[in-house]
C-alpha cells in the first residue's frame, strides 16, 4: 500500500490517529473527529446533534433537502417528513387534524 501526503481528507474521510485519513462511518456524508461523529448525512438518514438517524425525534421532521431534523411548527405537535413542519401528524392539547382547513371560521346566521 503506497500513501500519499494530501491537504485535506475530502468528504467521508475524517484526520484520524497519526494524521492518517480515516473513513466515517457509513451512514454520515461527512465526520469529524470519529468516524461516527457525523456533521452531515446522505439519503435515507437524517442528521441530528451529531448521528445520522432514519428516523428523527418525535416533535421534529426530516427536512429532505438538507437531509436534517428539523423542528416541527408550533401547530403541530408531530409532523411528517417533507421541506416545511407544517403538515401535522398529531395536534397539541386543544387542537384537532382535519384535512379542511381555512384562515377564518365562519357562523352561518340562522
């Protein structure tokens, strides 16, 4: 095996013990540090604090352009994965799911 001095690693390698070039782990696009301290993932994951996870957290959804989690809006108190936390999965305490929806609610007068 025949190395080579480079200035940088590149993506989905990390500097490793002895200022080797190391691989991360799999499921991270890009690490650092540890080859499972993930700092950005690829498809099906999404990156979290420091983990690539395929699933994220109740009250956060996988925003599948940036491939994170990201939190759900505040009317939601789950939501699914797309590009915006507003397509609710389950409401908060006083709030319902319902497909019809409207700005205003409006009472028919008898």
């Amino acid at each position: 095996m025949s190395l080579k001095c480079v200035s940088s690693c590149g993506a989905g390698f990390f500097v490793g013990k002895g200022k080797r070039c190391e691989r991360c782990a799999l499921k991270c696009k890009t690490c650092n540090g540890t080859a499972s301290a993930c700092k950005s993932c690829d498809f099906p994951y999404f990156h979290t604090a420091s983990d690539c996870v395929t699933k994220c957290p109740p009250g956060f959804y996988g925003n599948v352009k940036k491939r994170s989690c990201k939190p759900c809006d505040k009317i939601c108190q789950t939501c699914s994965d797309g590009e915006t936390g507003d397509i609710c999965r389950s409401c908060p305490v006083g709030s319902f799911l319902s497909k019809y929806f409207t700005k205003r609610h409006h009472k028919s007068m008898p």
